[in-house]
C-alpha cells in the first residue's frame, strides 16, 4: 500500500517511518511512503505556501495552488486516483472500523494542514475525506497522518510478523484486550494468575475473554452496548456482574 503525503514539514516523518515495524514493511515492499513537499509546488521566488486570511483574524491559511499543483502531479504519476484525506479537527473521527476500511485501499493520499488551517476550496476540490484522530488541537495535520499510517499499516497483510496479533490485540474484536504477564512469576509480591501456568488452553482462552469482557464493561461500557455477543460471552459477562455485585 502507498501513503503519498502533502507537508511542509517532510523531516517530521523520517523516524517514526524508519523504525520497528514500519521500517520492516517498507523494506519488505510491503508499505510505501513517499513524501511531498508543498513548497515545491510554489512558484514565486519566495516559495510562500500560506496567506492572510480573507475577512482578517488571527494566523495563516494555507495556500490551494500548491497543494492543488501536488495532488495533480501525484495523481499523473500514479496513474489512478486515490482517496484524498485532510487531517483535521472537523473530520470523522479515527476508530479501528475506519483504520479496516482504508487498509484496504490500494493507497491513499495524506493532506497534512498547518497554521490555522487550509483554503475552504482544498475540501471543495480534492479532498473525499476528512478525519480527526481525535478531539483535540495540533499544531499541524503531520503527527495525525503519523497515527493514521501507522494504525492503517499494521492492518496490511504480512506487516505484522504473527498475524494472529493483529486479529487479537485490542478492538480489533470491539473489545479492549485482557492483561498479559511474562516473567518473573512474581513480582514484589504480585503473582502471574495461576490459571496463566496451568497449561489449560482452553480454560486460559476463556479467562482472557472473561477478563477482555470485564475491562470493557468497566472503562468503556460504550462499546459493549454496540457488541453483538455470543451466548458464551453472554455467560461471561453474566458471571462478571455477579462476582461485582458480590464485592470483586
Ligand atoms: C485546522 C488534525 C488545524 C485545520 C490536525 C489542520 C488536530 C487534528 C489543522 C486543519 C490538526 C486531529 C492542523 N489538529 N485531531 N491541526 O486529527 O486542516
């Protein structure tokens, strides 16, 4: 898959991008990240990509030519139009749904917005997507296109080593994940739960679930009323609210 990724800012990407398992899947083929720079795509002498806005008020509006002139010499060079995502406070907002659905692209391109946001015409013209990673103000779109290479890529097939993780680990089943423990078996006087060392894979499948079932009911009961549960979850969670009620 294939990120091309509008910035003014490239050098915030060179890590995150080349390490651990991001810089796997880009030596594997597997993820591709290719970053423009919008200021290449100025044309006067001092290479200016925002402006005041019409109207006054505080901050810079980025400038549509540039933008606009990237994302034409993209598309030309790709042959095939990709979705175009603007990261930005008024976008849908980024869960594990959305992450699927845009793994399964062929690629996408990133718009990442500075200073106090880009030229209205931008959405109008290129832009099929918004989104927001969450509820709250960054400096600019970069580290919100981070989060949402990074969630998407590990989504992609062979990215991460053991695929089974990306099937268990968290939401990914629409709940939040069971505690895990690796050695020593204790700790300052904290113990591994002894069903962990029995061996009993079966019954340690059923105690992860149990206590998978539990922390979302806990912390985020929101996503348990959306959760359509089988009978043995059912039999679980029942259990879980009998053993709260008795005072556990
Ligand atoms: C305003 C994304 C600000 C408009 C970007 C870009 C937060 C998020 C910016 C715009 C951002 C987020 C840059 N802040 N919650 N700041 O995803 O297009």
């Amino acid at each position: 898959m294939y990120f091309d990724i509008l910035t003014l800012f490239p050098g915030i990407f060179s890590s995150p991008f080349s390490e651990s398992i991001l810089a796997r899947a880009r030596e594997k083929g597997l993820l591709e990240i290719n970053l423009i720079n919008i200021r290449d795509y100025t044309h006067d002498k001092h290479n200016v990509a925002d402006d005041y806005p019409y109207g006054g008020g505080a901050g810079m509006v980025m400038k549509i030519e540039p933008i606009y002139r990237a994302w034409e010499d993209i598309r030309q060079q790709r042959g095939e139009d990709s979705p175009v995502i603007l990261l930005s406070p008024q976008g849908r907002r980024l869960d594990q749904t959305l992450v699927k659905d845009l793994s399964k692209e062929r690629g996408l391109t990133l718009i990442c917005g500075h200073y106090e946001g880009v030229d209205e015409r931008v959405r109008q013209s290129i832009v099929t997507d918004e989104i927001s990673i969450g509820d709250y103000v960054l400096t600019g779109g970069e580290i919100a296109a981070i989060v949402l290479v990074d969630a998407v890529a590990r989504m992609i097939p062979g990215v991460l080593g053991d695929e089974q993780s990306r099937i268990e680990d968290s939401f990914y089943n629409g709940l939040l994940d069971y505690p895990h423990y690796t050695r020593p078996r204790e700790f300052k006087g904290m113990e591994v739960p002894e069903i962990l060392l029995s061996g009993h894979h079966g019954e340690i499948a059923r105690w992860r679930r149990k206590q998978a079932l539990k922390r979302t009911l806990l912390r985020r009961p929101d996503l348990l009323a959306e959760k359509e549960l089988n009978p043995e979850d059912q039999e679980l969670l029942k259990e879980i609210k009998a053993e709260l009620e008795g005072g556990n």
